[in-house]
C-alpha cells in the first residue's frame, strides 16, 4: 500500500466485467463491485479496494476522481468497422427503397464497388479527415479500443493508403485500433469474372506485401454469393496461417455457405453477421474457442428478417460480441450504444449479454483480452463514467449520450463533468 498511485477513482458504482468464473458470471452477470475504490498506477488498473477498508485512508495518490456515483464500465470496444473510405451511398440507400435490393446493385456496379472508386480517388489526407471525424463519434460515446478494416481499395496501393491511415489514427487517436486486411472483401472492376486471379493477387501480392509493412493484426474476407466462395476464402486463409496472422471472417451474412464452419478449422478468432448460421455449425464455434460477432446495425439497415440463432448461440455458451460493422452499405452507424439497444430490442439479447458484447466479448475478438475489456487487476486503465442509474440504461435507452468521463491508458481523455 506504500506506493503512490497516479489516480484513484472513488464515490463510484463498478460494473467490471470480470468474472472468476461461470458461476460467478451467471450471479453477477456485470461484474459489480460493491463499494469500489479503484488505484491506476502507469496506466494500468493496480487495486481495486472497499472503500470500508481501513488501509484506503493509508492510499497515497497524486489526483483522485470522485465519480458522484457514476457508473463505471470498461471502456467500450468496437471489433467490427469498415471506418476508413471515400464518399458515401446514400443514392443506393435511396435506390432500395425504389424498390433495388442490395444484391442488385452490388451486381450493377453499385455497392462496395463504387466506395472503391471514392476510397481510390481520395487523398491519404481526406481519407484520415473522414475516418477521424467518424471516430471522434464513437469516442464520444466511449469507445477506447476500435477495429479498422481494409477493403475498399482492392489494389495494393489502396489497401496500404487504408491501413496507413487507420495506423495514423492509431497513433493520433489516443486509442487503440487493431488493422485487419480484407483483400477479400469484393472483386474490383479489373478483375470482373476474374475471381480466382484477384484472389492470388490478395495472397501472392497484397498480404505479404502489407504483412512485411506491419500494417496486418489480423486477415478477413467476404465469404458470400456475392463475396468469395469457400475455396477462394480458404486459399487467403491458408496465406494468413503460413505467414502466422490470425484470421476472421464475414459469414452467413446473407446465405449459408458453410463460412464459418470454415473459419473456426483455421481458429478464427470470430465469425462475423452469421444471419444464416446453421445451428449445426456452432459446434465447430465452441471447439475453437471462436467468438460469434453480432452486427444489429446490418441487420436492421438491410430491413432483414432473418435472425441469428442466438438462442443456440447461447445454449453452446459462445462469446458473442456486438460491433457496428460501420461501414458506408450496410451498415452507416456512429454510435455503439444504439447498436446495444437494437441488440437487446432486435436479438433480444439480455441487456448484461449486451454489454459483454462490446466489453469482454469484444476484447475476445480481437485478441486483446488479456489487457483490456474488463475492469480489474493488471488490465489496462480503460474506463468509461455513465451518467446512468442501472447498467441496464445503456442498453435501454435511444439517442442521448450519457457517456460522461473517458479515460484511457489511465489518463483521462474525455470529461464531461465540468
Ligand atoms: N458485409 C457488410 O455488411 C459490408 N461488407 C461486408 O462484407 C458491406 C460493405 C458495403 O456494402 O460497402
Ligand atoms: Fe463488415
């Protein structure tokens, strides 16, 4: 107790997240600390002590926070974006509510293909412009750990012109951002009905290439009708695994094509949409310790119905985390907690389930979860104050933003208290 801490947080509720184990989880679903004093020391959570404890008058620190008994969560995690791209598609959002479906004008050169053209033609500049504004967004509402997709550039230049930018933020965001390269994401225009040759562009050219930059944390594709089929996405798998990147994948967004099934054979570290996700198929997800990403914002923008089978995502106790796929298509969403609320209102997932999805779940998915995603001893100091008075009230509520303090890395990036 002798060392000084560099902020202690009191006068706060604590939903930590943490769990010691299933039974622990299934009691106290949030991970609440009664009566919580919380010590940071070199950005990392050193003690988390009652505040009825004697020794806490002993605490020596520099600065302390009194919360006023605000809530306190871990800071939000966002493990499925596409925020970096040119442009945006509200003529096509139009168009499908003409009456076009987002099959058809992806076929007619609309869709990922025309966010190709604007992410191509845009500067390096604009691009970070875009991204950073989109960010500042999601940070608002808490979010201290972020993914960042390639996959509007489908050449190599592009592709590194987007992981640049998203490593850029990563250095001037204050936050964390994980880079995942989707080659894989579309066939580009030079390659219409050349499938199976961009696709050894993406392993021969683009994923060594970017790898030997840095500028890879992990490999996804679109496996889909109008995506990849099995074979191609297996070949970019079988890429990532020789050059030992961890892999994702887009699956079962909009048919069955036995992805996932796939992806957990090469230990995906999630499987992403799953809509069409046969029930048959989870087993493959629990062997492999995969996590099931659930994306509410897709779901809802694309008006569809069908749901994932989240009831059986549950009975095999698969993580399941929430992201919100931001992207200009399918999913042109800056908020995560509405996408908290449309996965309680639309998945029905419980409102505790909700939060693991973008907390611990998510962490989960992008491989960090031995440091952030949960409040306790050791992980890093990634915290978010709510002005809230049940944890539940992050799910519940629609619009408002009662995000009210931001720390990250034990500094305090966000306050709204004042
Ligand atoms: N699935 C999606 O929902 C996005 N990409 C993908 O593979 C859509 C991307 C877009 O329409 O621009
Ligand atoms: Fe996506």
């Amino acid at each position: 107790m002798s060392q000084i801490y560099d902020l202690i947080l009191h006068n706060i509720s604590l939903a930590s997240f943490h769990f010691e184990s299933k039974d622990d989880e299934i009691n106290n679903p949030y991970g609440i600390v009664d009566n919580p004093v919380i010590c940071i020391k070199d950005g990392l959570i050193a003690g988390i002590f009652n505040a009825d404890d004697p020794l806490i008058d002993k605490l020596e620190t520099e600065n302390s926070i009194d919360g006023q008994g605000q809530w306190v969560t871990p800071g939000l995690i966002d493990c499925h974006t596409h925020l970096v791209y040119g442009g945006n598609r509200a003529n096509e959002f139009e168009m499908r509510l003409n009456g076009k479906s987002y099959e058809e004008i992806a076929k007619a050169g609309g869709g990922i293909v025309s966010t190709v053209k604007a992410t191509r033609e845009a500067s390096k500049d604009e691009l970070f412009k875009l991204a950073a504004k989109r960010l500042s967004y999601l940070m608002d509402e808490g979010v201290t750990s972020l993914e960042i997709k390639s996959g509007y550039g489908l050449d190599l230049k592009t592709e590194q012109k987007m992981l640049e930018v998203a490593e850029e933020l990563n250095q001037f965001s204050g936050i964390e951002i994980s880079k995942t390269f989707l080659g894989a994401h579309a066939v580009p225009i030079e390659y219409k009905d050349r499938a199976d040759e961009y696709i050894k562009l993406v392993c021969e050219t683009m994923m060594p290439e970017l790898h030997k930059l840095g500028l890879i944390d992990c490999v996804d594709a679109f496996c889909e009708g109008i995506g990849f089929t099995i074979q191609q996405t297996k070949r970019v798998f079988e890429k990532a695994k020789e050059l030992g990147l961890p892999i994702k994948l887009h699956s079962e967004q909009l048919s069955d094509l036995g992805g996932s099934k796939l992806a957990c054979e090469f230990n995906a570290w999630s499987v992403d949409h799953l809509e069409y996700l046969n029930c048959d198929d989870i087993k493959h997800l629990k062997t492999s310790g995969t996590v099931a990403t659930l994306l509410p914002g897709a779901y809802y923008f694309l008006s569809e119905t069908k749901l994932p089978p989240i009831q059986a995502l549950r009975d095999h106790d698969i993580p399941v985390a929430i992201a919100t796929d931001s992207n200009p298509g399918s999913s042109p969403c800056l908020s995560i907690l509405l996408m908290l609320n449309m996965a309680t209102t639309l998945f029905k997932l419980t409102p505790s389930e909700a939060l693991k999805g973008i907390t611990i779940n998510a962490a989960k998915a992008l491989g960090i979860d031995n440091t952030v995603g949960s409040i306790t001893k050791g992980k890093q100091a990634d915290l978010v104050f709510w002005d809230i008075e049940s944890p539940a009230e992050l799910s519940y509520q629609i619009g408002g933003n009662p995000c009210k303090r931001v720390i990250k890395k034990g500094k305090v990036i966000i306050n709204k208290n004042q």
